[in-house]
C-alpha cells in the first residue's frame, strides 16, 4: 500500500463515523483509529457524572451518594405508594425553584399545589422550560437543591396526593 492509499483511507475515514480501521496485507498492517468527539457527548456526559450528589443531602452519608439517593428517594414513595407521586424532570438541564433569584421559590416542603400549577423551572440550552405539577397534592419532598444539574427522568418532587 502506497503513501497516496493511505491518505485516500485517512480522508474517508474522516468523512465516514468509522472509529477504527485495521487491514492487514502480508506482512504490512495498518490501524487508523478516529476520535468521535463530534458528537456532543462531552455536553451530556458532565451533566451525568454531576447528577450522583444532587440526591447527597437525601442520605446522611457523603461517601456514597450514588447508592443513597436512589434508595433514599425510592423509600419513601414505597412506604404508601397509593398516596404518593413522584414528579420527574422532562430534560435534562439545570433545576431551579423559583422564576428568578430575586422571587420567593414556587412550591415549598407543606404547600398545597394543583395540576398545571408551575412548580418549578429546567434550563436547557438557554430556555428556561417551566414544569407543571402532575397532580393535585400536597408537597412532601423536594429532591434536588437549586441551581443542580438534573438529568432526564431522574426525580424532582414527592407529592401526597389529595
């Protein structure tokens, strides 16, 4: 395989989402390998990795906040599953209680709330999305601390239902 090969194979490699290539040739082998960093993963993954000590304050111990908060958050819905809801985030983004740093927050551990009453706010790529409550009820928990980033479906408030 000449020079004038292997630049052919490098450029394809580069347009194509092949990540790694071998050939072999008798006695020449050749691996081109391609980073994907493309793909905006890093975005998604920091998000990820800083979701674990959002739930940290659920549980006393802060050695271990990744097993804690879900089985914390998964007692309490278990103990009257009937009479509980767990609200979750739609997206991924960063959890805000009130509609500015200024106002008082939405909803508070006590309050009464109605569906389609605006508990909270998701920012996600610069919009800031406002979540409606699910359900009629009674606040119980509030789950992520403000200014957190939260992940999809990863859950925000336990409600006592009315």
């Amino acid at each position: 395989m000449d020079y004038k090969q292997i630049q052919d194979l490098v450029k394809m490699i580069n347009k194509s989402n092949i990540s790694e290539l071998s050939i072999k040739d008798g006695e020449f082998e050749i691996t081109i390998k391609q980073e994907s960093g493309l793909t905006g993963t890093p975005v998604y993954a920091q998000p990820v990795v800083m979701s674990a000590p959002v739930g940290a304050p659920i549980a006393a111990p802060a050695a271990a906040p990744s097993t804690a908060a879900p089985s914390a958050a998964s007692e309490a819905p278990a103990a009257n599953n009937d009479k509980l809801h767990t609200i979750k985030s739609p997206m991924i983004g960063t959890f805000y209680r009130s509609p500015s740093p200024e106002k008082p927050p939405f909803v508070n551990v006590g309050d009464e709330v109605k569906q389609g009453q605006p508990i909270c706010i998701v920012e996600a790529m610069k919009l800031f999305n406002e979540i409606e409550c699910e359900v009629n009820g009674r606040v119980v928990k509030v789950l992520v601390d403000e200014a957190s980033p939260i992940e999809y479906d990863q859950p925000m408030f336990i409600i006592e239902l009315n």
